[in-house]
C-alpha cells in the first residue's frame, strides 16, 4: 500500500490536542489515533519514560504521513506525580498549549493529564486485566487472579478521571460498561485505525519466497518466554509448521528467527517451504512482507485490541483468524471480512481456503470494506468532532 504524503499547513478552524502517554503509544492502534487527530489540526505527544529529548516523527495511517512532535519527558512514581507535571505544564507554555483536548493512557498519564488544564479529558482504554482473567488463567497466569479486585478498582478511577473513556475493542468496552454503571454514560467504543511510523530503517535481504509472493504469511515472537511463549508463540509456530505440511505453497514466519526455532524446537525441524524470516522489520519491510502475501493466518488469544489483525484489515488482505476475533470485534462477519475458525480446524481451512480464488478475492474485498467502515482515520475523526461539539 501506497501513503501518500500530507502536510497539515491550513485549517478553517485548527484544533491542538495534547496526548499524554508512556511508551505504550508506539501501539499500531494508538499511532493511527494519533494520526486521526493530526488531521484535525496540531498534535503534541508526552512520553514518559526514561529519555529526555524531542523529536519530529513522521506518523503514518489510511489518510496519509504527518509531521508531529514527541516530547519525551522523565518518569516518575505516582506518589510523586509532581515530578511529572511540572515538566509537562511547562513543555506545554513554551509550546503554547492552549488545547482542546487532552488524551492520556492509563496509569501515570491520566493522573498527569488531570493536573493539566483542559476543556476534555479522554482516557484511552485498550485492555482492562480483569477481564482478560479467563483468557490469562488458561495460559497459566495464576497470579491474575490476586490482581482481579486491584485491576477493577485501578480502571473505575481511570474512568473517573475522565470526561470520556474510549474502550478500542468491544470486550472492553463491555466489561467497563457492566463493571462501572454509574459512570457508563461516559464510556464510549471507537475502534482505532492502523498507525506506523514512517523512518526507514536498513533494508533486509528478503527469502526467494517473498520475493515470488503468493505465500501463507503467520507471525508469532519465539523469542519471548513464559506463559507468552507456552500458550501462544509455540502454538501458533506450530500452527504454520502444519499449515506448510498440508500444502505445498510457500508459509511464511515472521516475527521470529530460525536461531529462536532451533532454541524452542531442538528436535523439530521445519519443511523447507516454511521460510522464518526474522523479526524488527521497519513498517516499509513489513509492507512488503503483506503486500505479496496470499492469506494472512492470525489466531487471536487475548480479548483485547489485536495490533496484527488491524494491520491485516488495514493492507487489505485475506484473513483467517479465530473466534475470539468475534467477541473483541462482534461487527466482523465470518467469510466476508474474515474467515472465523477454531483452533480445532484452522489449518484445515486454510488449507481449503487458500486455493479458492475466488473466496480469497472476497476476504480482500471484505477485509478493505470492515477496515473503512469499522477503523479508518475518517470514522475516529467523525467521533473527535461530536465529543469536542
């Protein structure tokens, strides 16, 4: 996919918003919001974290490339807070912050956010652990049984925080709702569009097989260890390995190394036409990597916002994905915008699906229709103007 470059230079009416995050905003999703909110006029981004600097960074979405400045400011603890606000009431008198909104992620940003001045406060809710606890307890995540009171109790003040807190997943969105009834009036649900950064990195040698295109693309971290790596890596490793048995087409794994396979899967040796072709691509190699692919396979584990699908509704291709995808985005129809299956049945489907033509013509269609209507920067920007009305 082609991104046109944009520069916001003249608005009618140009707004300036403030969002205040850690570093949780280089999310895909929090990207894209960001460049929704940058069409609309000037943005000025706070990570908290560990480096002080400033920098002018190119953000990326469906409605093209904006310039926009990321201020990156200490850390500090909560009880401290002080510590925090002050450089950023600071930052934002030298930049002459007179905003018309203020959006902030959970934890220390929105305890920052509160202390700033500002007509709207919206808090950014992508994922609650409490209710993920089912999820989490299948994956052997005991201890998140002890954090399920402190995890409800941690969100309603989030939530209390705010004039708006937009849940970005429907099982979010609901759990808050039923969780926090007196304060539902001012949970809302937008789902976010795709975001990157647009800095072109080194370019990597690509397998023959990218090249050739045509291929089944999966991705999955053998790198990460824990529970991470017991309930969801491997198995979806192991996914594409059968997957790539099944069938004689081109599977390829990224995300991971063949150094990483060999380490988890010391006796397993994968088929020759499963291609493992490492990880850290810049968004221009990850493109690439969408832009030849055939069928895109991603199972999704977790009841919150999934990063990979939306960049796979966001290139636009065909996509076979699991029945949790129905319960984060209930509005997505099984073999129309995504092919739904179970982890029972998935490498049988694909394998059926991914030589009909024809059905992979219409999961592409579908997956550009879902993406424009449910995600795009147009319909976050819709949202922004009505709450700011």
């Amino acid at each position: 996919m082609e991104v046109n470059e944009v520069y916001n230079v003249n608005f009618a009416t140009e707004m300036r918003f403030l969002y205040v995050s850690s570093g949780d905003i280089f999310s895909r999703h929090e990207l894209g919001f960001v460049a929704a909110l940058r069409a609309l006029g000037k943005v000025d981004v706070v990570v908290l974290g560990e480096v002080v600097e400033t920098r002018r960074r190119r953000i990326g979405s469906d409605n093209g490339i904006w310039h926009t400045e990321f201020y990156h400011l200490p850390r500090c603890h909560l009880f401290r807070i002080s510590r925090c606000v002050t450089p950023v009431k600071m930052l934002t008198e030298v930049v002459g912050g007179d905003y018309d909104a203020v959006f902030a992620t959970p934890r220390l940003a929105i305890f920052v956010a509160r202390a700033l001045p500002a007509p709207l406060r919206v808090l950014r809710l992508w994922s609650i652990r409490a209710a993920k606890l089912r999820d989490n307890l299948r994956f052997g995540a005991y201890g998140d049984m002890l954090l399920y009171v402190p995890s409800i109790a941690a969100n309603l003040v989030y939530v209390a925080e705010s004039h708006y807190a937009i849940a970005v997943d429907h099982s979010t969105y609901m759990f808050a709702r039923q969780m926090y009834l007196p304060l539902r009036g001012r949970i809302a649900k937008l789902y976010p569009p795709y975001g990157f950064v647009a800095e072109r990195g080194e370019d990597v040698a690509m397998p023959e097989a990218v090249e050739r295109g045509g291929y089944i693309l999966g991705f999955t971290s053998l790198h990460k260890t824990g529970a991470y790596l017991t309930f969801e890596a491997k198995p979806h490793a192991l996914m594409l390995y059968h997957i790539a048995k099944r069938t004689d087409l081109d599977v390829v794994l990224a995300g991971s190394t063949y150094e990483d396979w060999r380490r988890v899967f010391p006796a397993l040796s994968p088929p020759k036409n499963l291609h493992i072709v490492g990880r850290g691509f810049d968004d221009y190699m990850l493109a690439k990597l969408y832009e030849k692919a055939r069928l895109v396979v991603m199972p999704i584990t977790n009841r919150n916002i999934s990063n990979r699908l939306l960049e796979a509704l966001f290139y636009g291709k065909a996509v076979v994905t699991s029945e949790v995808a129905k319960l984060i985005h209930p509005e997505l129809l099984h073999d129309v915008h995504v092919y739904i299956s179970t982890w029972d049945a998935i490498v049988d489907d694909v394998v059926k699906i991914v030589r009909d033509d024809e059905r992979i013509r219409r999961l592409e269609k579908g997956a550009e229709a879902a993406y424009r209507a449910m995600f795009s920067t147009s319909q976050n920007i819709r949202f922004i103007k009505r709450i700011l009305e």
